[in-house]
C-alpha cells in the first residue's frame, strides 16, 4: 500500500474549537457593539460639556476641548480596531 492511500484512508478529525468557543463569539460579539456605542455617547457628553464651558465665561474650555478630541482618536482607533478583528474573522 502507498502512502497516499494509507494517507487517504485515514480519517482526520475535525479540530475541536472547544467548550469557550460559543462564549468567546458572544463576548467579542457584545464588545463589538459596546465599544462603538459607549464612544458615541461619550462624544455626545462631552460635546455637551464643551458647548456648556463654552458658554460659560467663568470656565476655562481648553480641558473639554481637549478630551473631546482625544475621545475623537480614541473612537477612531477602536473602529480601526475593529475593523480589523471583522476582517481577520471573515465577518466584516
């Protein structure tokens, strides 16, 4: 017999994802949607809080300003982020 049909008579098995394997889908599923979600309301916040020091002479708006832009980057680097888990798992 040849080692290609003895190659071929052997049945492989099938590698087993695991018992977390269905809890690691739900877990990335829901930070997913957490991420992006908990950064547009942050930048909505602290919209609100930069428009709020803005109009209020008493209060310096550099410190808004300046988180609100960082939450900006911040936002953008987590799309990036997960734009490329989407891809690297065939989904996006």
């Amino acid at each position: 017999m040849r080692i290609s049909e003895l190659a071929q008579a052997v049945q492989q098995p099938s590698p087993d994802a695991g018992p977390f394997a269905d809890v690691y889908g739900k877990v990335a599923g829901v930070v997913a949607w957490g991420v992006p979600a908990i950064s547009v309301l942050m930048i909505i916040g602290l919209g609100v809080w930069f428009g709020y020091a803005y109009m209020d002479p008493s209060q310096d708006e550099t410190k808004p300003k300046k988180v609100l832009l960082w939450s900006v980057v911040g936002g953008a680097i987590a799309s990036g982020a997960a734009t490329i888990v989407n891809w690297a798992y065939g989904s996006g």
